[in-house]
C-alpha cells in the first residue's frame, strides 16, 4: 500500500523514534509518565527522555501541571499530513465529479486499510453526518458495514470495533453478502440512508468504498441508481486498486 | 500509528488543566531566540568583563590567567547544563528561585531567591556605577574642567536608571532588542581592537602567556574570580513565560551565552597578555589595560570607542539584571510572597511594572550611596561586584543540589545530569568558600560583610513572613503551567 506507511518507512529513524513516543502518549492518554513511556516502548530511559524533553521542545508534547506526566500538544495536529492518506488520483476525482452531477445525493469515496477506514474524497454538497461515528463505529453506517462485512470474511478479530452484540452484527453482515453491497437506513440521520458498492482487487480484497447518501426511499429501492453506481465503481476500480 | 490518529481526528479531553496559567499577564510566547539570548548575553555583560576580567584574574592567578578563565568557562558550562534540567522542563520567570521550589521545596527556594535577588541587583548597581564611570572618562576627555567625579558619575547613574525605566516597562520587547544592538555593537568594537593588536604582534603565538606558572591555590583563587566573569548567563530562564519554544530557546541560549563569551575572554585576555609581554611591561601596574595598549598601538581613538562600548555594554547589563530582578519579584508577588501589587502587569504592555519600578527605586539609591560612600566609582564597583557574585555562586551551589533530586522527583533521573550536578555543585560549593574568604581579606572585604548581612536579612523576612501565612508553602513555585489551551484538541487560546 502506498501513501503514509511508504512514507515512514523512508523517514530517518530519530522522526520514527519520535513519531512512536507520541503514538504511545495517544495510547496510554494524558498524564502517562516518562518512565511509562520507556516501559511501554521498551527504549532505552535515557533515550526516551532525550526523546520526550525534544518533543516537549517542540510542542509536540507539554508536561502535564505535576511535571511528570505529558499530553499531546495542540502542534501534533500538522502531524496530521504525515498520518493521513493521499487524495485520490485526478482520473479518480473526475469520475467522482461525474457521478455527484448525474446522482442527486452525496457521493463519497473512502479507502479501507487493515481495520480502518479512510475518507478520501467526501461529497462537499452533502457532508457526512457523523465522520468520527461513521469511522469508529463500523457497525453503524454503510461505509462501515462493508468493512465489517470484509473483516468477518478474512478471519480479522472485529469484537472491538463494533457497538451493538454480535449477533445483531452478525445479520448485518449476511445482509451484505446477500446485496453484494452495504446500506444503513436512517441510522445516523432520520429519513436518509446510504448505500456503498465495493470495489475490490485482483484477489477480491476490499480496498475502497463507492457511497451515496439519499432518502431512505431510494436507498431501499436504488434501481437505475445501482447501476450507475456499479459502473462508477468499474471505473474507479484501475485507478485505486 | 492508529492511537495518534485518533487522538488527531478525535482528541480525547484533558483532564486537570486550567484554562489561565498562575503567571498570566505577561506577553505569553511573544519573544524569539535572539531576544532570549540577547538577556542572557546581556547579563553577563562580556565586553565590561572582557576588559576588566583578564587584570583582575591576573593580579591573583599570575602566570595562569589562560588557565584560570579556561576552568572557569567549564564550570560555568557544568552549571548550565545543570539549570537546563529546569529549564527543558518548566517554563518560569522565577529562574533559579522557582527551579529550586520544585526541587528542594519552600525553604531552600527561598534561601536561593534572596541569592539570586542580590546577585541581580547589585549587578544592576555595578552596571549602573560602571557605565556613570566610564561615561564620565568619556565626559573628562572633552571637557577636562569637569567637577567632582562622585557627583557627576551620580547624576549620570539616575539618568542612566531613568534610561532603563523607561526600556523596561514599553516591553520586553523592546528591552531586549535594545540590550542586543547595544551589547553587538561593543562586542565588535572589542574585537576589532583586538584584531588590530593581534596582528601588530604578529603570527607566532605567545607561548609565555600560555603557560601554567602558578600555584594550585593561586589557580584555583584565579577560576573562582574569573567565574564572576560569567555570572548572569543564566538570566534568560527568567523569559520562560514570555519567550517562544521556552523548553528549545533558553536552554540554548544559556549554553551559547557561556560558550561565547568564553571565547571573548579567552581571545582578550590573550591579546591583552601577549600585548603587554610584547611591550615588555606589567599588565597588572595599570586600571585600564585595554586603553593602554590601543595607545601603545597608536589607535587612541579605539580606545575611545571602547570607553563609549563599555558604558553601552554596562547600561545593556543594567537593563538585562533589571528585567531578571523584576521577573523573580513578580513571581513572589504572584506566590504571595511579597505584597501581591508586585504580581501585577501593565494593562497595555504586558509587563511587571510594579516590579521594575520597585527595582529600581531600591537599586538607583543604593549604587549612589554607595559611590558616596567609598568616594568614587571604581571602589564602589569592586565591592559591589562581590556582593552579586557571592549571590550568583550561592544561587548556582542550591541549583546544583536541586537538580537530581527534581530529576528523582519526576522520575527522570539518569546517571549524566546527575554526575554533572554533583561534579558542579562541589567544585561550586569550593569555589564559594574560597571566594569569601580570600575577599574578606581583601580590599573589598566590605563586600563580603554585606553579602552575608543581606542573605541574613532576606532570610529573616522570609522566615517572619511563612510564619505569619503558613500557606506560602503550597503556592511557592509559581510557572508557567500547561493550560487546557496548550492540549491537543483543547480550546482555542484566549486573547489577552
């Protein structure tokens, strides 16, 4: 895959160093000390402080008020580009572009990597209701419950990931396999739903969603709107996978 | 990378913060690197020290001067690392007081606050005293009929405190752009003088000057003194609210300041000895070594230039040890301390100007004083400069201890910090004793008398007023406190 792990892996090792350390801080949360921090990364003190204190220096980190914990710093937020995935390629934007003028609703792409989920290109005329429940909570929304669907497929460990019990998950997924794509009606906004087509690799892999937010009415009797979404998602498929 | 995703997409809240810092009111992050370095360098006042420092060191270390100044930036350079333990970590304007607090706790921060209070202000009324003294040489050589020397070095230290008022309360900003053109400019002009000489004595080194003809007690006397050179290098961490990247740029610049005005000493102090061997005369028959020379050279007009320089140098001290002094009153203002009026700021310029104010009205007094007392300004300086370097020294010693038990305290402790605070704080500890003791029975041994009374004193305060409100314990040690706005995903920062 490329984009941000291709990235890290060409980084020099002291910004990998440093990006674990404020990974571990996220982890462990406010307050957690230096010495949890070389604990938990199992790096050598003297270089986990070094480490911390040039952090703290930079205003990556701030030292909680009894000096011994930290907290991530209002600065990390231009780490963001560093984490955050590439736009889609200009052909794929193109086809997006003529999909929103040919569909009346939002039509969004996202990525899946692993167990996470990665908008790349959202709708800006229709804007997603909820980004940060629609990414965590894979249960909830289409978008989500097509990558359950892939995770439940290859074996992955979804336990944590979900929010309702499992066996309600569980129907969720066999929705899916039935439609062959992932719809969530009036969950996260009532009267609207949505509808994501898969687009897969060579070896059936799941890399990226195609999604279209409408009334539920639509979404529950999509017709010459599947379709439409079908072939865009033929053609996205070269340019993503 | 999946936590700090998520912490950046949807950060957590941070529990425990407050949204306004203890010491807030001050122009918070507002100054960058150069200005911080420009207080620290300031302080220290290198082109007065480079020209008085190499004769003093010489009249007691002798043929070991290079020697003496050498130790004696390696000590320095030991006990600033050693405060840069602090100040990577807690961003004060209390300095070494504050340091101290978090370390040693109540007692012991205050012990190093009277020090540190002395050491800044009687610098302060050196600086004032040298820069009406070199001024009123500049005065005398055009207008030769001048008056008593007393009054007019008097009148021109108000004026020059008059000079700092105003600088100091329009801003830090300001000040310390002001203390940088000032302090840059007579720094060059030492340089150039010592370029001119260093290349009438030509390219083969002095070896002689070099050499290490003394006694270790002699040696070791000649460190301590040649220590006082540096003093003041720490004075930056009194920026720690108002500097930008506190943690990154006080830390350098303590570090930078003592490197660099090392290498001033060692490079004056090497032409002046090599200047004097090479004219076949003794540097220590004579109060000013630098005029001497640049009129043995034939460029009198440098030496001029060089009078203008230091008084320059000396006021840019002033007004650097003033904003130190000021800094640490405000934070026992803010503590309760002192009278909580001393923890206010000016509406419009951000600064502690009750403070300021206060220092001066202490300060201004005092040097005039004294200058009546000894009977002119070259006896005042002296005893006053032992004043503020016993103070410095004994702030340096506490800060040294604090150090790794502050590391201890946070968990943070490792073998390098503390080898090199325990290898400061007893060399430190020496060097105190043996500075007291060879000035009280010197020349300015007033001054050592003074020193002790005044650490008596402020001592006593301090002990009537923490019996009177017990709670001092807890509010001591005032910083500059992480505030809910610093955090990830916190509010956005008030305007103030």
């Amino acid at each position: 895959m490329s984009g941000a792990g291709e990235l890290r892996a060409r980084q020099p090792k002291a910004i990998h160093s440093a990006l674990t350390v404020l990974e571990e801080v996220a982890r462990c949360g406010a307050g957690v000390t230096a010495q949890e921090v070389s604990a938990g990364l199992d790096m050598p003190r003297a270089t986990t402080y070094r480490l911390l204190n040039l952090l703290v220096q930079d205003e990556y980190l701030v030292r909680m008020p009894d000096l011994r914990g930290f907290a991530l710093g209002r600065k990390v937020v231009e780490l963001a580009h560093l984490v955050a995935a590439a736009p889609p390629p200009l052909a794929a934007r193109e086809v997006m572009g003529r999909l929103r003028s040919s569909v009346r609703g939002g039509v969004h792409l996202v990525r899946y990597e692993g167990e996470r989920i990665r908008i790349v290109d959202a709708d800006p005329d229709f804007p997603l209701s909820d980004e940060q429940r629609i990414v965590r909570q894979i249960d909830t929304s289409a978008i989500g419950r097509l990558l359950l669907h892939e995770l439940v497929r290859t074996g992955f460990d979804w336990s944590g990931l979900v929010e309702r019990p499992k066996a309600d998950a569980a129907a969720l997924v066999a929705d899916v396999d039935r439609l062959g794509y992932a719809r969530q009606l009036g969950e996260l906004t009532a009267g609207y739903g949505c509808l994501v087509v898969p687009i897969r690799d060579a070896d059936g892999g799941l890399v990226a969603g195609l999604s279209l937010s409408a009334p539920c009415v639509r979404v529950e009797q999509p017709a010459a709107l599947l379709d439409l979404m079908l072939d865009g998602s033929r053609q996205l498929q070269p340019l993503l996978v | 990378m999946t936590a700090l995703e998520r912490a950046i997409s949807n950060p957590p809240r941070v529990r425990g913060l407050e949204s306004r810092s203890p010491v807030d009111g001050l122009q918070r992050r507002s100054v960058g690197f150069v200005d911080v370095f420009a207080q620290s360098v300031s302080a220290v006042a290198p082109s007065a020290a480079a020209t008085t420092i190499p004769l003093i060191v010489t009249v007691t270390a002798g043929g070991a001067t290079m020697w003496s100044l050498a130790i004696a930036m390696l000590l320095s350079l030991l006990v600033a690392t050693t405060v840069n333990v602090f100040a990577k970590r807690i961003a004060a304007t209390g300095s070494l007081y504050t340091f101290v607090s978090k370390g040693l706790g109540t007692g012991a921060a205050f012990v190093t606050g009277v020090a540190l209070l002395i050491g800044y202000g009687f610098i302060a009324m050196f600086a004032l005293a040298g820069a009406g003294y070199y001024l009123s040489i500049l005065l005398h050589r055009f207008w030769s009929g001048m008056p008593s020397s007393t009054l007019v070095v008097s009148v021109l230290v108000v004026c020059m405190a008059a000079i700092c008022l105003i600088v100091l309360i329009r801003g830090i900003r300001l000040s310390t752009r002001v203390t940088l053109l000032v302090e840059s400019a007579s720094v060059a002009i030492i340089l150039v003088l010592v370029g001119v000489l260093l290349s009438q004595l030509g390219p083969t080194p002095e070896w002689a000057v070099l050499g290490l003809d003394a006694s270790p007690e002699n040696l070791a006397v000649g460190s301590v003194l040649a220590v006082t050179a540096f003093v003041g290098f720490e004075s930056s961490s009194t920026l720690g609210v108002e500097a930008r990247r506190p943690f990154a740029s006080i830390p350098r610049a303590l570090v930078w300041t003592v490197i660099g005005a090392g290498l001033l000493f060692l490079i004056t102090s090497y032409s002046q000895l090599a200047g004097f061997a090479a004219m076949g005369e003794d540097i220590t028959a004579t109060r000013t070594p630098i005029n001497d020379l640049a009129l043995a050279s034939g460029v009198e007009w440098m030496g001029l230039l060089l009078d203008l320089s230091v008084a320059a140098s000396f006021l840019a001290c002033a007004i650097a040890s003033i904003t130190a002094f000021s800094r640490v009153v405000f934070s026992m203002g803010r503590e309760g301390v002192l009278p909580s009026r001393l923890g206010i700021t000016h509406r419009r310029f951000s600064t502690p100007h009750v403070a300021i104010i206060t220092a001066l009205v202490i300060v201004t007094p005092v040097s005039v004083l004294t200058l009546v007392l000894t009977g002119g300004a070259w006896a005042a300086m002296q005893v006053l400069i032992v004043v503020a370097a016993a103070g410095y020294i004994t702030a340096y010693v506490l800060v040294c201890v604090a150090a790794p038990v502050f590391l201890w305290r946070i968990g943070e402790l490792t073998m390098w910090p503390l080898v090199r605070a325990v290898i400061a704080g007893v060399l430190l500890s020496i060097a105190l004793v043996v500075y007291l003791v060879v000035e009280s029975a010197g020349d300015r041994g007033v001054g050592v008398w003074v020193f002790l009374v005044a650490m008596v004193l402020g001592i006593a305060t301090w002990a009537l007023r923490h019996r009177r409100r017990p709670w001092l314990s807890s509010t001591v040690g005032v910083y500059d406190e992480t505030v809910s706005a610093d955090v990830l995903g916190g509010p956005p920062a008030e305007h103030r």
